[in-house]
C-alpha cells in the first residue's frame, strides 16, 4: 500500500500541484520525503471562497434526512477504509497503527452520532397573549473556515466537518501540511458519500497567508481552530475584525491529582499509557502529576520503571508502544524544556535524551522536584515527558492545579466520595476526569476553559455552535 498523491480539493476537483509551491511531507520515522503537498495561492483560496458561498446556499436547504444519509455513509466508508486511512496517518504522523485505527473509530462514532442529531434541531414556542405569536428557531451560522493540527490527523479534520455539515453549512478545512493525507480521506468519504461538493473542500498552504485571506474574506462567518493559544489568540483577532462567531480549543497542560487513598499500581497502569499515547503530544496529555507525599515515592519509582520499559519504534512495527514525534520541532522542543527543568533543579529518572539516528524519537522521560517556575512547569511541552511533584494537602494540590491560565483536561485519582464532589467543583477545567482517562466520546462537549479556549466540539453543543439562534414575533 503506497502514500497516495497529494492534493486540494476545490469545488469537486483535486487540485495537483502544477506550477504552485509545495511542501515536502516527511515520515517522521525515517525522516524521508513522502510526497510534495501543494500549496494554495490567492487565487485557489478565492475559488474555494466562491464555491463555499454556493455550498452553503445549497446545502442550508438540504432537508436533514439528505444531511445524515452523507453523514452516515461515510461512517460506513470509513469503516471500508479504515487500514489505508490509518496507514496514512502513521506514515505522515508518526503515532502507533493501533492509535491511528482508533482514531478512525472515533470518526465514525461522531458521524453516526450527528447523522442522528440532524433529526433533532428542535426550535421552541413561547407563550404569548392570543393573536400573537413566538418561535425561537436555529439556523446555520454560514461558511465555515476550519483549522486543523497534525497531532490527530483524523479525528481533528472529522471534527472540523462534521458539526457544520450536520448544522447546514459549507466548510473550508485547511488541515496541517505535515498531515494531508488523512485529512483528504475523511473528507473523500464525506464526498462519496453524497456531500456536494461545495460543500466541502480542504485547502493546503503557508499557515498565516491562508488564515488571513479566509478570515479576511465576508463569506466566512464562522472560525473553528484546534491549536496553539499563541496561534488561536492571533487568529481570534483576524476574526474579531468581521466578528465572525469563534469555537478555539486550544492547548492545555492537564494537571493529574493522585491522593494518597489511591490503588498505585492502578493508577499507573493507567495514567502511564495515558501520558506516553502520541509521544505525548495530545492536548488533553495528563502532565503535571500532583502527588500526595504518602503515595510519592512508590508512585514515582513505579512510574520511572514503566517508562524506562516503553517500547519506542517505528508506528507500524508490531509491539511498538510510543512512534516518533511529528515533526524535528518537537525533540527539539523537549531538549530546551527538559534541559531548562534539570538546570532549575529537576531530578531526571529516566529519558531526556533523543533516540537512534533516523526520525525523531525521543525517550520517554520523568523528572520530579520541577521548580514551579521552570519554563517546563508554565508552558504546554506537548511530548513524552511526565513531571512529578510531591504535595502534602488537598488545598495546595488544587491550588497547584489551578495555578495555569490554561484549563483543558484535569484528572484526579481519589476513593473518597466527599473529595470527589469537592474536585469536581474546585477544578478549572472544561472537562475532569475522576478515576478515570476517558473524557471523550461522540455526544460529550469537548473544549477548553481560559487560555485553552471556548466553546465545544463534539456533542449537541458541537452543532449548536454552527448555528444562530433567531426569536421570530408575529401580530
């Protein structure tokens, strides 16, 4: 099975690159060129415009049976295709075969759930005096400009899709460069599926030229962003300038609480493959370990012993637990932030070190005794690094936990009911998991409070936020 050929799709035709600029895609396990991506120029992204304003005139009207059959069939497609998607991703990507086929399965499920939640957009009557009469009704919000990161190659550009084209509105998707192919495969099965073709397309190229020309533009009415805050606070104000409404989910730096209460070994058989999926780089990533001191040091020496065992390779070797990261910036990253935190103070377990001499593994890494103000401890590291700290009560854990303007995913390990409900409340976070890594699934919002964003993804709420609310009086 080959890496297919790259390219856009605009208005129905797969766009080659042609005479236009490309960008080498590169297997992260190798370091070798996978193929050349073109690169949209004004002209492309002005045609893409043009036929998003014709989707979404067409696709608005589309009764909501014709909307959950697409979105149904490419369910069913992706389900046919699953091993060339996933392939895909692996090769672009770096992550495992067994993540990447998961990460088709996620798609799926949130294609046949939405396919059901077309039959649900339920408006509502208000009582009135006689001879009058109220409605509040949802409509779609417009064309939708989508971006996509490469650390989930298929689930991030379904999710772009599938609440807009479930609301009735037309998508531009730029998915990231690094990670073209699988991108253009879930949309493919959206457009086999039945989806006209303006209604959905995906563009490629220089990141900044891209946003500015699509926000920039009065058809876009809608801004959906899965990124860096950096990023999406810049891209935030592209679109304030037309007030286009914004769903931004952005990065994270999950804190994990462990209580001294806790079954360890259970704890660390479930938090470690939770830390090291992805080589790290998951935005919900469980990060910062807060730790109770009388758990402390049997669940550091377990974890270090774990990590030191994790099974580093190429994605599509069998047995491999953790790929390489994406990209060359990302070793690079954790060699500044991890040298950064041994400089402060850290004390290094295992890992901080890059691994073989083709691609860009990088071990698997634990450091504990992290100052508080180690860059590391204040920036999202985004890679296969656990940071271990010991904290003697319950109000210094969840003050620690809430220190970061960020608030994404928490997670917290506790057997007392009381404490619990306690969590629950006092953490600052747009989703938090007790006892549990699970926070995803089709009908649950997905996003971010602070600087990790606003709105949701995922669920009735991914739909809603594709529409507008319109209160309709009649004399």
């Amino acid at each position: 099975m080959s890496y297919p050929e790259l390219h856009m799709l605009i208005a129905g035709e797969k766009v080659l690159a042609g005479t236009r600029r490309t960008h080498t895609v590169i297997n992260p396990a190798t370091g070798e060129a996978l193929g050349a991506l073109p690169l949209a120029e004004a002209a492309d992204l002005d045609r893409a415009l043009a036929a998003a304003q014709r989707g979404f005139r067409l696709w608005r009207e589309a009764p909501s049976g014709q909307r959950a059959a697409v979105l149904a069939g490419a369910a069913r497609l992706l389900r046919e295709r699953q091993e060339e998607i996933a392939r895909n991703a692996t090769l672009e990507e770096g992550k495992t075969l067994t993540e990447a086929r998961i990460e088709v399965g996620m798609n799926i499920g949130l294609f046949e759930f939405y396919a059901g939640e077309c039959q649900r957009f339920y408006g509502r009557q208000l009582v009135r005096p006689p001879g009058m009469r109220s409605t509040v009704v949802c409509e779609p919000v417009g064309p939708v400009a989508a971006f996509a990161p490469w650390n989930f190659p298929i689930g991030n550009p379904g999710r772009k899709l599938a609440a807009p084209i479930a609301a009735g509105c037309s998508v531009i998707l730029k998915a990231a460069e690094e990670a073209p192919a699988s991108a253009l495969g879930v949309l493919q099965c959206l457009l086999d599926a039945g989806l006209p073709p303006e209604v959905g397309q995906a563009v490629f190229g220089v990141p900044d030229e891209v946003s500015r020309h699509l926000l920039g533009s009065k058809i876009i009415r809608k801004l959906s962003f899965t990124g860096s805050t950096v990023v999406g606070k810049h891209l935030m104000k592209l679109a304030a300038e037309d007030c286009k409404r914004t769903t931004m989910e952005l990065g994270g730096h999950g804190p994990v609480l462990v209580f001294d209460d806790v079954d360890v070994e259970q704890v660390l058989e479930v938090m470690v493959a939770s830390k090291f999926r992805n080589a790290g780089q998951v935005c919900i990533a469980p990060t910062r370990f807060i730790v109770q001191e009388g758990v402390y040091e049997r669940f550091l020496a377990g974890f270090t012993e774990r990590a030191a065992a994790w099974r580093v390779g190429d994605g599509l070797e069998e047995g491999v637990q953790m790929g390489p990261m994406a990209n060359p910036r990302r070793p690079e990253a954790m060699e500044r932030l991890i040298g950064g935190a041994l400089r402060a103070g850290a004390r290094l377990h295992t890992g901080a070190k890059r691994l073989g001499t083709r691609g860009f593994f990088y071990a698997p890494t634990v450091l504990s005794e992290v100052p508080l103000d180690a860059p590391i401890m204040n920036e999202e590291p985004f890679g296969p690094v656990a940071l271990v700290n010991a904290f003697r009560s319950e109000e210094a854990m969840i003050e620690e936990a809430n220190r970061l303007p960020y608030g994404l995913a928490a997670f917290a390990w506790t057997r007392d009911a009381a404490r619990q409900k306690r969590l629950a409340r006092a953490i600052e976070s747009g989703m938090f998991c007790l006892n549990t890594v699970v926070l995803g699934g089709p009908d649950a919002p997905f996003g971010g409070v602070k600087w990790s964003g606003h709105g949701s993804e995922n669920g009735p709420e991914g739909i809603m936020a594709c529409m507008v609310v319109k209160a309709v009086h009649e004399g």
